[in-house]
C-alpha cells in the first residue's frame, strides 16, 4: 500500500526534526548528560513533529548502542519502535484510553521492568483527553515513578491538561513551522520524489500549510499525484480551490472605489465557479495582510517580481485603513462560519464594505477638530438666552452652573431663611419626593412672625404648592415652632430680565465682573 | 453506477482517479463539500474500483465484486453514519477500530459519513487511527462543514474539495429524478440537491414571500400559519430574497427567477439582510421562537 509523504518522511533523527531546535536540542545533550527526566510534555499545534520527536526520543533512549543522541536506527530496539510493536515503547492512544481503568492498568504494568531495553516507555499521544479521574489516578505515579520508567505526552491543548500534571512533567513547546521551513523541506521531498513544481506554487502550498508540516506535506503529496508533469500554480488552485492572486487586487480597488456592482458580480462569477465562499474571505484577508506587510518591507513569502505589485496597491491605502477593513473581515469570518447561505452572506458584507465610505483616519481626526468650535458655538448661544435673566457673563465662560443657584442669585436671600427652607423640604422628601422637588423651586424671599414669602418664577410649581398648602404649613411649624402662612408670590421676570440688560451692558464697557448685589 | 455518472466535480473525481491509476490512493482521505453533491457516490466509487476484478480506473459494474458493493453487501466497506441524535459518538469508533484490527484480504474502505458529527471524545479517539491505518485500508471522512471537526483530523487527511454543482448541472440532475421546477429550483438551492429536494416539497418559499410583502398585521397572520414550517428554512427563505433585491438592484442575477422584484434602494435590502441574521442568531441561541418571528415581523422593511 502507498504511505503517504507525512508518514513516508517522517524524520528518524532528532537532527531531522524541523523548527524545533529549541526542543531537540535540549532533548540531545540531556541525553549525552544522562539527566534524564521521567516525565515530558509536548505541548504544540497540529502537524509539527511532537509525536515524532517522542518517538525518536524513545529510540535514542532504548537504542542498541546504549543512550545516545543519534539512534542508529539499525538496532533490533530501534527497529521494533520504528514499526511500532516494542514491547518496552507503549504507544498510547489518550483519546481512546481514557479511563480511570486504562489508567489503573498502566500502573499496574509500570511495576515490571522492561524486557529487552533500559527503560519502558509510555507515549502518550492526545493526553488532554483522559478524564480528571484518570489524570488524577496517574499523579503518584507521575511524581515517582519507578527509576526504568519514561513518560512522554503529547498534546494540541495543554490547557485542558491539570497544573497538578503539567507540575511533574518536563515541558517542551512545540513551534509553528516558519515557512521557510517547510519550503525546505518541501524542497528535499521534491528531489527525492523526482517531483517536478513551480516555484509559485510550492509557495502557495506552503502558505496553506499555516505552520504545519503534515498539512504542507499532505498537499504535495495530493499534488504529486493530481499534475501530471509539473505541478503548476494552477492546479494548486484548482485541487485547493483557492481563487487566483489577481481577483483580489480586483476586489481591493472595487471596495476602495465603492464599486459595488462589480464586486458583487465578481463575487458571483466565483462562488459559481465552484469555489466556496470562505475561501474566497480567508484568501482576501490574507491578501490584505500581504498588503500591508510587503509595504512595510516585511517579507512574506511573496517573489520579487510580484512585490511591486503589491506595493501599488497599498500606496492608495494607509495602514490603519487596511486594518479597519481587515477587522470587519474577520468578524465577518467568525459569523460566516454558522451561515447557511454564505454565498449570500458574502455578497451582503461585501456590500456593505463598499457602500463604506473609507476615510483616513487623519481626515476624521481633522473633522473633529472642527466640531468642539462649533460645540463651543452652540454652547455660548444657549449661554445668552439663559443670562437674559442671570448675569452669566464671562470671559473665558466657565462651566454652566445648575441651574437652581443662578435662579436664586436674583435676590441673595437670608442664609437663615434658605435652610429652614431646605430644612423644609427634606422633611416633605420622605413624604412626596415630587413635592419636595417643587419646594426648591421656590425662593424664600422673607419671612416675619405669621407668614413667610415665597417666590416661584413658575405658575405651575405655585400652584401644585398651593394645592398641599395644608401639608407645607403643618411641616413648616415643626421647624419654626409656631404657625406660619405661605405666601406665594410670582417672580417679577420681566422685571429683572430688563435689568440684567442694562447690567450686562455696564459689564461689557468696564469688562467687570459682579461681586454683590444689593437689595 | 461510475465516475461517469457523478455530475460534475471533475476535479474531485480526476484527483481521485489518478491516485488510484498511479497507485497513490492514501489512508485517509477527507471529502468536504456541500451536501447531495456527490461524496458519497465518488466514496463508493473508489471502493469499487479499488476491489473491482477488471482493475481498471472505472469500476466495471459487472463482476461480483461491483455488484456486492452496490447492494451493499460488500464486507470490506464499513460504513458509519451518525445515529438517530444525529451523532457519532465514541463507541462507534472503538468498535472500528476492533474491526480494523483484524486483517483483511481485500481493500477495505471505512467511509465515515457527516464526520462533522463526531463528538470531540470519537474525533480524539479516531486521531491515531486516522494517521496510521492498519495496511489495506482506506478512511474515507465525508463532511459538508469542516468548523466542527478538530484540525488535528483535518490535517491528518488527503483532503479532497468537491464544489457545489453548477445551476445548470443541477438542472439536469433535478430533471432525471423527475422534480417539478427544476430550473427554479437549481437556482433557488444555489447549487445544492438536498436544499433543492427540500424547497421542492415545502411551501416555505411561499410563505416567506408573503410574509416580507405584507405589511405588519398581515404578516402576524403569516407567522401564525407557520406551524408545519421549519422557521429556520423561512428564515433561509427570506434571507435568499433579501439577499435577490440587493442582487437585483445592481442588476445582477437572482435566484428567485420567478417573481418580480421591485427594485429597491441599497439600504433596504441590507437593512432586511441584517435583522434576518439577527432572528437567525436569536434562534441559535434558543430564543423563543415565535417572538423571534414577531420581532421580525416588525423590523423587516416591507418589499412592496
């Protein structure tokens, strides 16, 4: 049966290993120091070697010519793990073993020294899948166990693995490939394979791959075997059913233009075409990325000669424009996924992102300048209406005061009167917060032995006043401490409007300001 | 039944007949694309071409073999589909993998239908399995919605793209089954045969099309009607229309071609578009269904 590329290359030497010097580095000189831990964990995306190091890690323990860096790969032991039936290498399936009882056995088995190597390994591939009580059933082991036995985990989300099991382990993190990697390595596999391909399109696919090697290698493979001569950027597209590079310059200068009928049609004539509508939205955001990228002089994978297009098409946009439309693509990313009509869906955002008027944001930030003036206008022409009758004149004008105390400035009342006033309505508060509210509304203006004055500027408030007349009065004499009659009186407006005029007048000549006022 | 006969997706099929002329079939292919175009059908098509005594690109159809498959009598094909939850949990994987466990003598092939319905416990237990299937076997995972299956599967397939049919192949399809309407209906599903079955034997459309011409009283009396109706297929129903005036507008093509619309203003046709998603959304989330619809009826701007 044919063994795929991802299998077929699977590296044998920790040297073979790709972008992950950091752990096999470290991996190799533990080793030759003999420092070897009972416990590792791999922790690392999909695709990116972990199971494999774990495999060449038992290898390079358990090999024929004794603990070394380099495995020989020759050996009976290295053979035996290399075709998976070791009796002492326990490859461990965690998403299928799980249990609590799958666990147990292992302990049990863990208590017998090896057969024919130095040290019995258990692999455990997909960990984060035990159950807690599994994960818990194993902590003795984990922190001691016997001195002939190695743990070695590997999983895609450590996060779902315990802090009381990450504790005991070595822990190695695994890195996304760069894709200068895989292009290497891609390279090697080609030449083996007498695998003839276009340079753009073994860049294409090693973009696809997004870090992972496995993937990159699946392609190739898929690849090999779909062209017939040379594999051809083409049929990258084709077999990936990826829309080519230019439909997204196109796409970029139809938004910019805010021309929705063609992009609507083009974004027709794709999702028609076959090719589906997410790709068509990852391939453009991913386009746009390049964009900004390759204007920054970022190198993303893109040839020489294609860079000066690129840089075109972002000489039109500035950085924080891209972002913005980059940001609404992903957002709309996210929904598409849960769509049922993507097709339609993607017509729709689009649409919308080209009714958007795409501004710079320093032409926004322009525009707000200009907005605190007229603020500032808006502000002083409410100003004048409300000092026809206070003497809000100022200059600069500082902020509006309430609106209660410039009402009561009109005559400075008896400090006395004022709190008995205030007095008065805190103790109807507890009665009618309404009335209460009302009270303040009104100026005492004098006050004798039988009655005291007030002034209402509103009809309104005197009349709902006088209506509770009775209730006022009865809270008034608790104060006082004898009976007291309300007094209404209306504010004489137009009175004192005239003469805050005049006023205002004589503060502009002698730019003056009021200090007191008498009578 | 043969490649031939599979409409369409002539680069699906190519990739598939070549890696079995030049002997590369892999272990585990993973087969994505909308639903009824065609997975399954190319998934037993390899399986006879694998097994099939003539040993050609083409399944003959004619030897025992080929026949045994296609009664499904055929032991080396297994066979998985979700259960009546419309799930596949992680039992079924194990009793697959006992079953794999044991050698066989022909090419056996495991296609694992709608494998977006595996539970995360059997997508984990299938990781390994699927990297490094026993000799003479194929895994073959159909899916029309890659979001719900872990990247650790997908990464560890071939995976193979089938588009969505084109409105005339639909056409054609629709017609040798003997559907009324078919090239409405090719236009209407954009593609896909089970939404276009569906749509044939539903007055969702219908109803859907009154609803968003009516103004607000009429259309409570729609709502009210909806009772044998999936609201989610009347949303789908609308959201196609919404999405037909913005079409419309720009002079484009429509999927509704039989009624006439009225061109309306751009920011109608978003408008209704986004409070459509909206109910879509508010039904994810479990909201009461007949407020979602009455909300609607009340946001939606009318069509007339």
């Amino acid at each position: 049966m044919y063994t795929v590329f991802a299998r077929k290359y699977r590296p044998q030497n920790f040297d073979d290993v790709i972008g992950q010097e950091h752990c096999t580095t470290t991996l190799k000189n533990a080793i030759s120091k003999g420092t070897i831990a009972h416990a590792y964990l791999f922790a690392g995306p999909r695709g990116v070697g972990k199971t494999t190091t774990a495999r060449i890690l038992s290898k390079a323990l358990n090999c024929n010519s004794g603990s070394t860096p380099n495995p020989c790969n020759k050996c009976t032991n290295c053979k035996e793990i290399m075709q998976g039936n070791s009796l002492d290498v326990l490859e461990i399936d965690g998403a299928s073993n799980r249990g609590i009882d799958e666990v147990r056995t292992l302990r049990e088995n863990a208590r017998y020294v090896p057969s024919s190597s130095r040290y019995k390994i258990y692999i455990i591939d997909e960990v984060h899948m035990l159950t807690k009580e599994a994960f818990n059933a194993l902590l003795k082991t984990l922190e001691e166990p016997p001195s002939h036995i190695v743990f070695i985990f590997a999983t895609t989300h450590p996060q779902k693995v315990p802090q009381t099991i990450l504790s005991r382990c070595q822990r190695f993190n695994f890195r996304r490939i760069s894709l200068e990697d895989i292009i290497n390595t891609l390279k090697y596999i080609i030449e083996k394979e007498d695998v003839k391909i276009e340079g753009k399109a073994l860049i294409l696919i090693a973009k696809k791959a997004d870090g992972a090697l496995r993937d990159a290698e699946g392609m190739l493979d898929q690849l090999a075997s779909y062209s017939d001569a040379i594999i051809k950027e083409e049929d990258v597209r084709n077999v990936l059913g990826l829309p080519g590079e230019d439909v997204f310059f196109d796409m970029q200068s139809y938004i910019i233009n805010g021309k929705t009928k063609e992009i609507l049609t083009l974004i027709q004539q794709l999702t028609e075409s076959g090719i589906s509508s997410e790709e068509i939205l990852t391939g453009f955001i991913e386009h746009l990325r390049s964009v900004l990228l390759v204007s920054n002089n970022i190198n993303v994978g893109i040839l020489d000669e294609e860079k000066e297009k690129y840089t075109k098409a972002s000489s039109k946009l500035t950085a924080n424009v891209i972002l913005r439309i980059m940001r609404f693509l992903l957002e709309a990313k996210k929904e598409m996924r849960y769509s049922e009509n993507p097709d339609i869906y993607l017509l729709e955002i689009m649409a919308r992102l080209a009714a958007f008027k795409i501004v710079p944001i320093e032409d926004i930030i322009e525009n707000l300048k200009k907005i605190p003036i007229k603020l500032q206008k808006g502000r002083d022409a409410y100003k004048v209406k409300e000092s026809e009758d206070s003497y809000e004149v100022s200059q600069p004008p500082p902020p509006l005061p309430p609106q209660v105390p410039t009402k009561l400035k009109d005559t400075p009342p008896d400090k006395e009167l004022t709190n008995i006033w205030q007095q008065l309505a805190s103790d109807i508060e507890i009665e009618s917060k309404a009335l209460a509210h009302t009270l303040i509304l009104g100026k005492p203006i004098q006050m004798d032995e039988e009655s005291i004055t007030v002034m209402f500027s509103n009809e309104y408030h005197r009349n709902s006043i006088e209506e509770k007349k009775v209730l006022v009065e009865k809270h008034l004499s608790e104060i006082v401490g004898n009976k007291l009659k309300i007094i209404f009186k209306e504010s004489p407006v137009i009175e004192s409007k005239k003469e805050s005029a005049i006023l205002k007048k004589a503060l502009e000549i002698f730019s003056a300001e009021i200090i007191s006022k008498g009578g | 039944m043969s490649f031939n006969d599979i409409i369409g997706q002539d680069i699906a099929k190519e990739i598939i007949q070549k890696d079995i002329i030049k002997g590369r079939v892999a272990s585990s292919y993973l087969f994505v694309g909308p639903n009824g175009v065609g997975k399954k059908l190319t998934a037993i098509n390899l399986t006879k071409t694998l097994n099939c005594l003539k040993k050609m690109s083409e399944p003959c159809d004619d030897c025992v073999i080929c026949k045994l498959i296609d009664k499904g009598h055929f032991p080396d094909l297994i066979l998985i589909s979700p259960n009546e939850k419309g799930n596949i949990k992680i039992d079924r994987i194990r009793e697959l993998k006992q079953i794999l466990s044991l050698r066989t003598t022909a090419k056996r092939v495991v296609i694992i239908d709608d494998a977006e319905t595996m539970n995360d416990e059997a997508q984990n237990a299938f990781l390994k399995t699927l990297e490094e299937p026993p000799p003479d076997t194929t895994i073959i995972l159909i899916s029309s919605n890659l979001n719900y299956l872990f990247s650790t599967i997908i990464s560890r397939c071939k995976i193979v793209k089938f588009g969505r049919l084109n409105i005339s192949e639909l056409e054609i399809l629709l017609k040798k089954h003997g559907i009324k309407n078919h090239k409405l209906l090719a236009n209407l599903s954009g593609g896909s045969i089970g939404k276009a079955v569906r749509l044939s034997e539903s007055p969702v459309r219908k109803e859907a099309i009154k609803f968003a011409h009516f103004p607000v009283r009429k259309r409570l009396s729609v709502v009210r009607n909806l009772k044998d109706i999936s609201i989610e297929e009347f949303l789908d129903s609308l959201y196609v229309l919404y999405g037909d005036v913005l079409v419309k507008h720009f002079g484009l093509k429509v999927r509704n071609t039989d009624i006439d619309l009225s061109d309306k203003e751009l920011p109608l046709s978003l408008k209704g578009m986004d409070v459509i998603r909206e109910a879509m959304l508010a039904l994810k989330y479990n909201v009461n269904s007949e407020n979602v619809l009455y909300r609607l009826s009340y946001k939606l701007p009318e069509l007339i």
